[in-house]
C-alpha cells in the first residue's frame, strides 16, 4: 500500500519549465471555479443556452460573475504593462488573452512571474469578495505563438457562451455539482438501507415544479424530499438547516418534526426547526412532503460546511436516521 505521506503524489505543473512568464508576449489564461461548480451565471442564462439561441449570446452574471468580471477589468489599471485583450466569464471557470507589453520597464517586483502574479491577485480579490475559497486551485495557461493561434483563441473565446452545452467544461461541472449535493449522498444510504429511492431528476437540468410533483403523485410513495440549500443576502448571520411543511398536511408536519427531532438528539447539525411553509411542491402533491433547506450559502460557516465533502456525508447519514426514524414510526402507529 502506498505510503501517503512519505510518497505523496505529485501534483501536475502547469507552467512551462524554465519560461520567463514575465516576458513579452500573448498568454491564454483559464480559470475554473472550485470543483468547477457553476458559481458564475444567472439561472436565467443557463436555460438560455441551446442549439436555437440567437448569435452573439450575452449571458447575465451572477453576483459572483460581476466580481469576477471587475477584477479581470482591473488587471490593466493595477499592472501597466497587462493588457486584457479578450476575456469571457462562462458558468464555472474563465478564459482570457493577457498581453504583456515593456512600455514602463519593470512591471512588478518579480518580471518573471507576472502572469502567475496577476492571476493570482485576481483570485484572490474574487475569492476575498465572494467569501469562501471560489477557485479551484492554480490555473492553465497557454503561450500563443503566432497570429494564427491568437486568431483561433479569440473566436473560441468569443463564441464560448453561445457553445457552453458543447464545451468540455459543461460535462465535467455537472459531475462536480452532482458529487457536492447532499441529495445523491442521501440517496446512496437510503438504498444501502433497503429503501426504494426515486429521484424527480438525475441531471443538472432545470424541470418544472409542477414536473417533479406529478413524479411523486405518479410513484406514489411514502413520502416526497426536496432538498436545496438556501441562501439570504440581507444578512448573512442567519444560518442553520430548516425543514418546511405545508400547514394543510398533518402528515407533513410529522415528518419534518421528526428529521429535526433526529438531528437536534445528536447536536452535531445546527438546525432552526420545522416550519409550515405554501412552496408549491408541498402544496401539490398527495402524499406527506418536506422541504428540507440545508443550510445557508450566504452565511461563511454554513458555506465552509456545505463544501465540504465530510459534513456532507455526516448530513446526509443524520437525515437518513431522521427520515428512517419517521417511516418506521409512522408504521407502527395504530390504525
């Protein structure tokens, strides 16, 4: 077995040995999202895109887009001799031409590492501003060497939004996402458990809601899970997992009691109880539904939490317990 620790692995260098990046000249310059989650775009612009969608296509920025869009912005007015000469900001990474010119002699304290320097600055005023980590770790780069590679790097740049179901990019964040929610997790226990899950959806596609109630009607199951993590810009102290009921299902009400009652006997979640809610997929459905919202995205420890790979798995396994504790319960009450 492998010694981690004596023989760590090594991780794959990026930049081109013994290249002076201070250099003049043109770089092509990607930057992915951490885990390559789709941190970047409006919702709005990801069901925009498609096959019919009309040329050029100018997607919305997310908050987060608009970080990273001003910082690119202002790479030239910090550094003197950097020119951005295109850029796009696409769902979970960015690509960018930065040129590097000599008009005022030494650009910054270090010429040789003047692109690992400015895109690093970059990261970090958007991760600063975002606040939690939002990039993957170090980045690729291209050096461009003649018109004809600059020509080609520009138009791929340029039409990168309108193609974004094509891009390699697309496939891989969809897999990055699908491993970070905590519905696949819960998913995988409940099975191991002998319990029949049926998921409204499988793929990072948007469905209507009247969609996924008509599943639950139609599988007639014991009980309907909608899963999300939530998110409150007007104040970012407010954190905790919350579990919703519509006031008009006394059974709905028992089963969020239930998920809360679990996890608030271990005290390992932070919960802030079970409350009645009219979200349509409580409403619209004819068997006992919860809504259960995570935690909050706008709050840092909530976030730092929820990205991570072990509290994932430890709340998935305490809902699991919760959701177990509810059907088994619920069976052996008296008709």
């Amino acid at each position: 077995m492998r010694d981690w620790f004596l023989d760590p692995p090594k991780r794959k260098q990026n930049r081109l040995r013994g290249y002076n990046y201070g250099r003049p000249g043109y770089y092509f310059i990607t930057v992915c999202a951490n885990a390559r989650v789709e941190f970047f775009w409006e919702v709005s612009s990801m069901r925009s895109v498609g096959a019919d969608i009309i040329r050029p296509f100018s997607p919305n920025l997310s908050q987060y887009g608009c970080f990273v869009e001003e910082a690119i912005q202002n790479i030239p007015r910090c550094y003197a001799d950097a020119v951005v000469d295109k850029y796009v900001v696409m769902p979970n990474h960015v690509h960018m031409i930065l040129s590097l010119t000599c008009r005022s002699g030494r650009m910054i304290s270090a010429p040789t590492k003047a692109i690992p320097t400015i895109v690093g600055q970059m990261k970090r005023i958007v991760s600063k501003k975002a606040g939690f980590p939002i990039w993957q770790k170090g980045y690729h780069d291209h050096i461009i060497r003649d018109e004809m590679d600059y020509r080609r790097i520009w138009e791929y740049i340029d039409t990168n939004p309108a193609k974004w179901r094509e891009d390699c990019y697309y496939e891989e964040g969809k897999r990055s996402m699908a491993k970070k929610e905590e519905k696949t997790n819960v998913m995988r226990i409940l099975e191991q458990k002998n319990i029949q899950v049926i998921l409204t959806r499988d793929k990072d596609i948007f469905m209507e809601l009247e969609e996924r109630t008509e599943i639950a009607k139609n599988e007639e199951a014991d009980l309907f899970l909608s899963i999300h993590c939530n998110y409150y810009e007007d104040d970012s102290s407010i954190r905790g997992l919350e579990c919703y009921y519509s006031q008009d299902s006394s059974d709905g009400k028992y089963y969020a009691e239930k998920l809360i009652e679990s996890l608030e006997e271990k005290g390992a979640i932070l919960s802030r109880n079970a409350k009645p809610a009219e979200y349509f997929v409580l409403k619209n459905t004819n068997i006992p539904s919860v809504l259960v919202e995570t935690g909050y995205l706008s709050n840092y420890a909530d976030r730092k939490d929820l990205t991570s790979q072990n509290y994932q798995e430890k709340l998935a396994a305490e809902l699991v317990e919760g959701i177990l504790k509810g059907l088994r319960d619920k069976k052996s009450e008296p008709k």
